[in-house]
C-alpha cells in the first residue's frame, strides 16, 4: 500500500479503545511515577560521583561510572518501547515493562547503598590508607549501578508511551501529559536533592550507619530506602487505578490480513529500528541533532555539579584531611540544596510550558532557553575564580551558586517537555509507534552522556583535574543549539500550538 494510502487509512480508521482519551486525573496519576524514579536519579546526580571517589575511585576515572547509563539507554529504552509497543498481556502494554522496571530500581538502589557494607562482608580492609581503595565495594556498587540504569530506562520509554496512549490523538491532553510528567520529575527532584542536603538523614534509620558505612554513606543508604518508599507507593497507586485495553498499536496505518500482520511481527527488531530511523520526517532528524547538542551541554553540569561545588567552590578534597574532607562535604551539601532549588524553579515553570509555548512558539522558546543555558554555564566560571579571589566559598559566593543552580531550572523544565512532545508528533506518520519513538528520541540523549563519560575526565585533566574546563565546552554546545532550535527546527505560527506543528506544515520542513 502506498503512502498516501496508509495515510489516508489511519485518518478514517475509528480509534480503538488503546487510543481513546483518559480524564486529566488519570494522566496525572500516570504520570506521578515520575516523581518516584527521579527521587532515585536526583540521588545519583547529587550524591554518588562524590561516593564513588570515596570508595577509591579517581576524580579523572569516576566519570566512566556513569557509561552505564547511556549504554543500557542505547539498547534498553528501544528494545523495551518496541517490544511494550507488541505487547499483548493481559495487564496491558506499558504496565509489566513498568511494574519490572520498578522492582529493577529497588534492587539496584539497595546494592548501591549498601556496597560499602558488602564489600567489607566479602572482605574489603577499612583501617589505615586501604579504606580508599575498596575494590569489592567498588564491584557491588557498579552492578547496582548498571542495574539502577537498566531499570531506570525500562521504567522511562513504557511510562512516556502510556502517557501518549492514554491522551489519544487529543493535543491539548497530549502537552498536558508531558507537562505533568515535567511537573512530577521536578516534585521527585525536589524530594531527592533536599535528601542529599540533609545532613544526618540516617538518623531516621540508625542501623545504616556501621562499621563499615560513615555517616555520609549512612546519609545516602537511607536517602535510597526513602525513594524506594515513594516509588512503591506511586507505581502500586497508578498500575492499580489506570486499566490497559491489550491492543496493540497499529503501524503504517492500514488494516491487512491477519497473515500480514503475522509477517510484521516477525520482522527482526533490527530491521525496523532501521526502517523507522529510515522514514522519520526531517524534522525529526533535526530535532535529535538539536536534542543530542542540547544534551551534551546539560550532562556535565548535571553528573558533576556538586562534585564542582565541593572542589571548586568551596575548597575542599577526599584525599587531604579531615578539614579538607569536611570542606567538600559542606560543598556537596550546598550543592545538593542549590539543586532543589533548581527542582523547585523547574516544578514552576512546567507548570506554564505550554502557554509559554503558545506565546512564543515552541521551537524558539526551546532555543532561547538554550542561551539561558550557555550563560548559565559560562558564568560558572565567574563563580569559581570568585571562590578563588576570596580563597573559598563566602556567603556571598554560596548564594550565587544556588542562584546559578536556580536559574538553569528554567531550561531544564522546557528540555524535559518540548522534545517529548515534538517526537510524539513528528513521528506519527512514520512507521515507529510511541514507545519506539521515545526509545529513538532518547539515543539522542545517551549519545551526548557517552562522549561525556569518555572525555570529561581526561579532558579536565588537561587542565589541571578540575570541572570548569568541560562546563566551558558545555556552555558553547548549549549556544549552538539554540542556534539551530531558532534556524532549523520547524516553527509554526504563533495562533497553533506546539501539536499542530505536522498539520500546518505541508510542504518540506527547512
């Protein structure tokens, strides 16, 4: 069947009870999963790269830890929105990928924070010069690690899908289920960071705090006992109140026999990934160049921001004494509540999104804040040579550092809305269903966080080991897409909003 064909078949094909709408309320409950997974990933963002170099890992090598996440991304997110996409379970097509995913972090987290006591279990020595090198913990805590990433993507891609499902083709539910998703990640960010910044958390759960696990390691055991609360809670309230209908999405818009069908699903996953890449629209291509660009500005403020805030801003060092170590702790913490700040600033401004969107168009609000971005992180170098003018971080210098953590909420709030909800349209009238269309979106984000990985660390020890040199690379990716978020990515007039974009644009995108 031709294209315009198969178009013309999914206009006039009635919606199936997969597609129909759901009341606002139960988008929001869907999408207040969110706020469970992102309490567990603001505890790694904050906390773990200072763990890991605690548990004897160099400043120059501990940014290899995080390739866990963009690997597993690279295959998991696409496998799982292909196969969750086919699924025809009984308990519907998102729910088992996301009730598997959940169960995932809660094993995972629990690895991570109890590395330091299984490692010292299995025989890591803790007296004298060795507590830096625990090399069993060291094991334990990267498996807990590339578990915690593995199911963090199994949890992402279904439960953006079901979003999509549940909204339909209705577009005004469609931008109100990515602003909830964006409203509830900033909730669990909020709730994840003011844990990192509260000193003495484990005295909430005293038997954290052992031998073998400081009161710093204590903090974080318990930090992960308290977002695996929240994520239980959460997946258990929306799996239990949201039904399913099992059918599943149909693809290239036509209705053929059932033997055709059958000869799509046994199509190797390989060859459709490379089909849908194939047939997406071109402004789809341009939105993962911007998102990739976009990305590779966010990832190293965001995998080391505290890290910067403890070495460059206040002073401090895991290999110097007790005051030096004191001095970064101090800085974690700083930076641990500069980003709830963040977190409350993004809650906010997702909130107002959309008719921001409408405002001022989708794709140049995206590019603006991308300037907001690069001066967000060029100025983290004023922040740091004050710090150095005054020989530590003042009150004053303090204050600016959180300002700058709540400025780039702002930016933030927009980056985890408008390429959501850009994909979900541009890839409509391709062969890719929702769940492999954010699974494709997202190896626009895993990508930038391998380069990251790979070249922050050697690239900072060029200039003497600190993170001001790769914030400065970041800032000038940040400058360059919002440059092409204004000149390539399509911008329809102000009177449509951001859904309608496909409709009004017949012709060839530019």
């Amino acid at each position: 069947m031709d294209t315009s064909a198969r178009l013309l078949a999914s206009l006039s094909r009635p919606e199936t009870a997969s597609s129909a709408t759901a009341p606002l309320s139960k988008l929001a409950t869907a999408a207040s999963i969110a706020a469970g997974i992102q309490f567990g990933w603001a505890l790694q963002l904050s906390l773990l790269t200072p763990y890991v170099q605690q548990l004897g890992i160099p400043h120059t090598f501990s940014s290899f830890i995080w390739l866990c996440g963009p690997v597993s991304g690279m295959i998991v997110q696409p496998i799982v929105g292909y196969n969750s996409d086919r699924c025809r379970s009984r308990w519907g097509r998102r729910r088992p990928f996301i009730a598997a995913g959940a169960v995932l972090v809660m094993v995972a987290t629990v690895l991570i924070g109890f590395s330091a006591d299984l490692g010292y279990f299995m025989g890591d020595e803790i007296e004298g010069e060795v507590k830096m090198r625990r090399p069993r913990a060291i094991v334990v805590f990267v498996l807990g690690f590339w578990v915690l990433d593995v199911a963090n993507n199994m949890l992402q891609a279904p439960c953006r899908a079901l979003l999509a499902d549940l909204a339909g083709k209705n577009q005004s539910k469609t931008r109100s289920a990515n602003g909830f998703y964006s409203f509830f990640m900033a909730v669990g960010n909020i709730l994840g960071f003011a844990a990192g910044a509260f000193p003495n958390l484990h005295s909430l759960f005293p038997f954290t705090l052992t031998q073998a696990c400081n009161a710093y390691c204590a903090d974080l055991k318990s930090a992960f006992l308290l977002s695996n609360l929240l994520l239980l809670t959460l997946t258990t309230l929306s799996l239990t109140s949201i039904s399913e209908t099992a059918v599943p999405e149909e693809r290239n818009g036509h209705h053929n026999s059932h033997h055709d069908d059958e000869e799509e699903e046994r199509e190797a996953f390989l060859g459709e990934i490379i089909r849908a890449l194939r047939d997406l629209p071109r402004p789809m291509w341009v939105l993962l160049l911007v998102t990739s660009l976009n990305w590779l500005a966010w990832f190293p403020f965001l995998l080391f921001d505290t890290d910067w805030m403890g070495r460059e801003v206040y002073w401090g060092s895991l290999n110097g004494n007790e005051s030096d170590l004191e001095k970064y702790n101090a800085g974690v913490r700083v930076g641990s509540l500069g980003l709830m700040v963040n977190s409350v600033v993004l809650g906010a401004t997702a909130l107002v999104v959309e008719p921001m969107a409408r405002r001022f168009r989708a794709t140049r609000l995206w590019g603006l804040v991308n300037f907001v971005l690069a001066f967000c992180l060029g100025f983290s170098v004023v922040v740091t040579k004050l710090a150095e003018f005054y020989g530590g971080a003042t009150a004053g210098v303090a204050v600016l550092a959180v300002a700058l953590f709540a400025l780039m909420g702002v930016p933030l709030a927009v980056t985890y809305s408008i390429p959501f909800a850009l994909a979900s349209i541009f890839s409509r009238n391709s062969r890719a269903g929702q769940g492999l269309a954010m699974g494709v979106l997202n190896l626009a984000v895993v990508v930038p966080q391998i380069i990251v990985s790979l070249g922050s660390g050697p690239w900072d020890a060029l200039f003497g080991g600190g993170n001001l040199p790769a914030f400065v690379v970041a800032s000038f990716s940040a400058l360059l897409s919002g440059i092409l978020a204004f000149s390539l990515l399509p911008s329809p007039p102000p009177a449509f909003p951001i859904t309608r974009i496909l409709r009004t644009r017949s012709s060839p995108f530019p």
